[in-house]
C-alpha cells in the first residue's frame, strides 16, 4: 500500500505535535500488531523457554494443523456458520430496517428493543431459551446446524443493524427512497438499486462482525449445537486434553493466525473493492481525492 | 403531451394540525404554478400529495382525467425535483438522468437516446459521468431537473428547488428551469416560500395560508391587487398602517383618503413604498426623514409622521438621485394616490 497523501492541513502542525501524533500511532500499531506477532511464532516455536524468542523454530504444527481432520473439519463448520450468519443477517436486517426507517417509523422502538436483547442476556440464557422453544416449535431442528446458525444469527442481528442503520442514517435514505419512488421505482429496486449501493461501508461492517461473533462464540455453540464442532469447542477440548496431547496449543494459534488472516484480508479486499463507492459516500472526501489524483 | 392537474377539496391533517384544509385548485395544461407561502402553510404537503408521497384524508386529484388518489407514487405520471437534489450518490449523472428509464425498463437505445436528450436540456453533456460529490450545486440541480423530466412526465413538481443554493445560481437556475419548462411544454407546480421567485417563474401563484390558497392570480395581478389582508402581506415589501375609520372612510392626514372597508371601526391600510411621492413643495402630509437605506438605483426613506396627534412609521423608495438631499430630519411632504393603497378590516 502506497502512503495517502491527504489534502494539506490549512495551517501547519507544530513539529512536536507531529511527533506525538507518530508516536501515538504506533504505541497502538504496537498494541494491536504485537499479540498477533506472538500467535505466529508461536505457531513456529519448537522448544520455548525463559526467552523472548523460542529457542528453535518448526514447521510441524502447521503440518499438524492442516493435516488434523478434526480441526479442519471444525474450522470449515465455523467458516460455513459464520458466513451463513453474515449473510442471514444483511438478508434479514437490511429490508427491516429500511422499513423501519422509511415506512413504518413505528416498527424502530420494536426493533431497537429486540438488538438490546443480545447484550441483556447471557447467551447461555438465549441459547437454553432458543433450546426451550425449538423443543416445543420444531424439535426436529434441535442439535443441527441450521438451528445454530439462525441462533447466531440472533445474537450477531444488532452489531449489523446498528451498523447498517448508522450508514443508513448517513447516505438519507428516506429522501433517496422517495427520489427513487418518483423516479416509477418497486421497492425492491429502491432497495436493491438505491439502497444497498450506498450504504456499502455498513454492510462490510455489519457482516464482518455478525462473521467474528458466530466465529468466536462458544456457550450458544456448547447448547444448541450438540455434537457440532465449531473452532472454539475444538479450542476448548484442547484445552482440557492439553497435557496428553502436547502442540495443540501451538496448532490452535495456526487456526488463530489463519482465521485472522482470512478476516484480515477479506475486509481489506472488500475496502479495496469498495473504495471509490467509499470515498463518494464519505462527506468531504472528494477533496482528498483530488488531492490523490492530481 | 402534458396534462392538467385538478384538486378538489383536499384535506390532510397531521394530529390536530389541519396541513390542508380544503384546497381546491385547476392547474391548466403546460401551466406553471407557484405554491407561495410561509412554512407550515401547507404547500409543501399539496405538492407532496400531488406525488402521492403524502395521502390526503379527503378530496380528490386528478391528472388530465385520471383521478390518481389512492394511485401509488411509483405509478402517477409525475417527475420531482428536491429541495436536497436527492441524486443517488452511487450513479454518475447520466445514470441519475436514466434512472426513471431504467426502472420502467426502456429499451437501452432508447435510454441512451433519451439522456443524451436530457443531458443536452440540461447543459450537463460535459458533466455527464461525474459522481454528484463532483459536480456543483446548481448542476446537482440541474441533474435532479433532467432525471424528473426523462420520463416525459405529465407533471413536473419542485419543492423548493432553490433554497440551498447561493443567490447568484439561484436566479439564474430560476430562469433555467423557467426555460426549460416552457420548452417541453410540461405543467409544473413550483414550491416557494420567495415571493419575487414565486412571481418571476410562476403563470399564475397561488398564495397558501393555514391550509387554504388565499388567492390564485397571474404575478402583476397580484402584485398590484392582492385580494386578502395575508396575500398583501406576503406579497411584495408594503406599508402596513392601522388606522381609524371616519364617516366611512379611512385616511393618513393629507397623504391620502379612500374609502373604508364595510363594517369596521379600524382599518389596515396597505400601500407600496415606492408609490409614496416624496416633495419639498409642502403637498401632503408633513414627514420627518428617520434615516436613510441607499439600495443602488433607489434609496429607502423610513418617515415619521404625526396625523391627529398619532405617530405613524412607514418608509418611500425613490431613485437615489432625488434622494441626495434628503438626510436624516428633513422635512418633507408626503402623498399616496388613492387607487395605490388597499384597505381591510383591521384584525382580520
């Protein structure tokens, strides 16, 4: 990535201004980079003991880690569960809440009360609750994937509200529905074709965290997916079999690096993908943009 | 190609909130109308009904001699323009100005013929694949006329076209889309709060208040004759004196004497500042010059004077050249002719 050069500050910064503002920059660069730097020589480190450094490296855990069947079996059931619960979730929340924004601004306490839920209850609350009610609803779906992902799904529908209702908020889309309404379009070519196209940075944001909540969760997984083997359930019973079975540690910091790697590059691929729509949709930063071109 | 719009008796209350109370109105084919009045009158909402983004509780509307009430927007034969442009952010120009093709689903050439057409109409050919974020706000606006106007619509509406946008493009997208109108002979309703708008681009303006048209006249009409006390008001910079009735009539000293409104102890007299003939050859009524505005061509004159022991305050335009000698505390004579100053029952 080249540097972005931005638009020139009307008035220039003191030199020691500039400075901290570096320095600021990379204490948090160090905050966030140094735990992963730790998560990948891990997954090299052979022997470690009282360095800072490990005292030999090795390519066995990712051989082990790619060749376990178990975790490769549980890390693509997460990634088909997380992606599943991005997808219902932009599916679900988008068409809401346009609804609720630009047709029945009733529905919004409604629905702003339903994305508190998640952060009220523990999830092992919402997860004996969801198992309560499918036993009497459709035992059938009791213990399948399905069932857990229309959990996470749940669980993971405010981050995406919250997210695309912001962007919603920012592009206006109450004055754009009804441009487009005089313009002879159906609602669903508002909301596909003038809708959707324009609050792009909320859905990237909405998706990728409703993918690392289902991702990352544990206790709804435990409850409503029995038997089903997501990365944290395979972390956890590496945990506890940690003594018998050594490096597996070191294979679940591979399956770490790997997952962060995935979201990492996916989100950077989208921003890429997404950048001009980005810089249209921002206020003011048109500016930069001429800037970067001239 | 264009039609008629007519609205009968149309009635929308928002609560308690009466936001049209009865408005009944003929709009002639080709016709461009000026909905004039404060905010909160209710133009805004009659345009909006017009476009179907607004239900009405009664009454009735029609298009040519379709009766479009309970019609969805999406189906009414209208294009709108928006006080914020409301150009879709992620189209270039030129698939803003398609965009009511697109979505009926035109045969591609004919989109590409039609927009060029627009573009064209529009003056926005060398602007046509910039982003809005690119383009000015007078060309924004530009934009938003070309997309109402692709779908030929029947009516054209604009709510406030102009209000964000600075004085200078303000007059002179004013007399652009007066151009353009007049062009493609579509009838057009035209939302304004700017009087000297409303009558520079309207064939006929409607003056609204409290839900209910005023008046509906062509601007000189208007402007010379206001028929109600609000239309008066609202309508052109006038004196507004309050002022006693006397053996049926009503008079400022020697300045002027007309006949008094039936029925009325007091009266508002309303008369233009610039038809107050200002001498020094003692005719008329008595003045003291307050201060004075210098405008360009004309200067304001704020007077004060004392008829029958009351102090009255109104002001006289007249060209700058006969102004000179006139500075704060000279005295003057006043004089109105009696066909210039309109009279209404005070507290109406």
């Amino acid at each position: 990535m080249t540097t972005a050069r931005v638009a020139p500050a009307p008035i220039a910064r003191p030199r020691e201004r500039r400075i901290g503002t570096r320095l600021f920059f990379l204490v948090a660069a160090i905050y966030f980079i140094l735990p992963l730097v730790a998560v990948l020589i891990f997954t090299f480190a052979g022997r470690w003991t009282a360095n800072i450094l490990p005292d030999s490296y090795t390519l066995d855990w990712w051989k082990q880690a790619i060749g376990n069947p178990e975790l490769v079996g549980s890390f693509s059931t997460s990634i088909v569960l997380a992606t599943g619960t991005a997808i219902l979730d932009i599916l679900f929340v988008v068409p809401a809440a346009y609804w609720a924004r630009v047709r029945n601004r009733r529905l919004r306490p409604i629905i702003e009360l339903g994305a508190a839920i998640p952060f009220c209850l523990p999830y092992i609350v919402i997860a004996f609750g969801i198992l309560q009610l499918s036993g009497i609803v459709v035992p059938g779906l009791q213990g399948t994937f399905l069932l857990l992902m229309l959990g996470h799904t749940a669980i993971a529908f405010p981050f995406v509200y919250w997210a695309v209702d912001a962007a919603m908020s920012a592009a206006g889309v109450e004055r754009l529905s009804e441009a487009a309404e005089a313009c002879g379009a159906t609602p669903f070519q508002i909301v596909r074709r003038v809708i959707v196209p324009n609050i792009t940075p909320g859905l990237v944001t909405g998706s990728i965290l409703a993918f690392a909540t289902s991702f990352g969760e544990f206790a709804m997984a435990q409850v409503v997916g029995r038997g089903l083997r997501t990365v944290p359930i395979w972390s956890a019973e590496a945990l506890r079999s940690y003594i018998s079975a050594p490096g597996t540690f070191n294979q679940l910091a591979v399956i770490t690096f790997i997952t962060f790697a995935l979201l990492f590059v996916l989100s950077a691929i989208i921003v890429y993908w997404n950048r001009n729509q980005t810089l249209r949709l921002l206020p003011g930063a048109a500016a930069v943009a001429e800037t970067e071109r001239g | 190609m264009s039609s008629g719009v007519s609205l009968q008796d149309v009635r929308k209350s928002f609560g308690s909130v009466h936001a049209l109370d009865g408005v009944s109105l003929e709009i002639e084919s080709g016709e461009l109308i000026a909905l004039l009045g404060p905010s909160g009158c209710g133009k805004t909402t009659l345009l909006r009904s017009v476009a179907g983004l607004e239900q009405p509780d009664g009454g009735r509307i029609l298009i040519g001699d379709r009766d479009v009430t309970g019609v969805p927007t999406r189906e009414r034969p209208i294009g709108m323009v928006f006080q914020s442009y409301a150009l879709f952010p992620n189209m270039t120009v030129r698939q803003n100005i398609a965009f009511p093709l697109t979505v009926r689903k035109r045969p591609t050439a004919e989109i590409k013929a039609r927009s060029d057409e627009m573009l064209e109409l529009v003056n926005l050919v060398p602007q046509a694949a910039r982003y809005p974020n690119q383009i000015s706000g007078g060309q924004a606006q530009r934009a938003a006329l070309g997309r109402a106007l692709a779908p030929a619509p029947d009516v054209l509406l604009l709510d406030e076209p102009l209000s964000a946008l600075d004085a200078l493009v303000r007059t002179r997208l004013r007399d652009e889309i007066r151009r353009v109108q007049q062009l493609v002979k579509t009838t057009a309703i035209y939302v304004t709060h700017d009087q000297s708008e409303a009558m520079a681009i309207a064939d006929r303006v409607a003056v609204m208040n409290h839900g209910r048209v005023e008046q509906i006249a062509a601007p000189p009409e208007l402007y010379e004759t206001p028929a109600t006390q609000f239309s008066a008001t609202f309508v052109g910079s006038r004196n507004a004196l309050e002022l006693p009735v006397r053996d049926g009539r009503v008079s400022l000293g020697e300045a002027f004497s007309v006949p008094a409104p039936a029925g009325s102890s007091r009266a508002v007299v309303f008369f233009r500042p610039e038809d107050v003939e200002v001498g020094l050859n003692g005719v008329g009524l008595p003045a003291t010059v307050e201060f004075k505005i210098f405008l360009g061509a004309t200067s304001r004159l704020h007077l004060v004077t004392d008829s029958d022991g009351q102090e009255a305050r109104f002001y006289a335009d007249l060209p700058s050249r006969r102004a000179v000698a006139l500075v704060p505390g000279a005295r003057v004579s006043v004089r109105v002719e009696p066909t210039d100053v309109r009279a209404f029952p005070a507290g109406g």
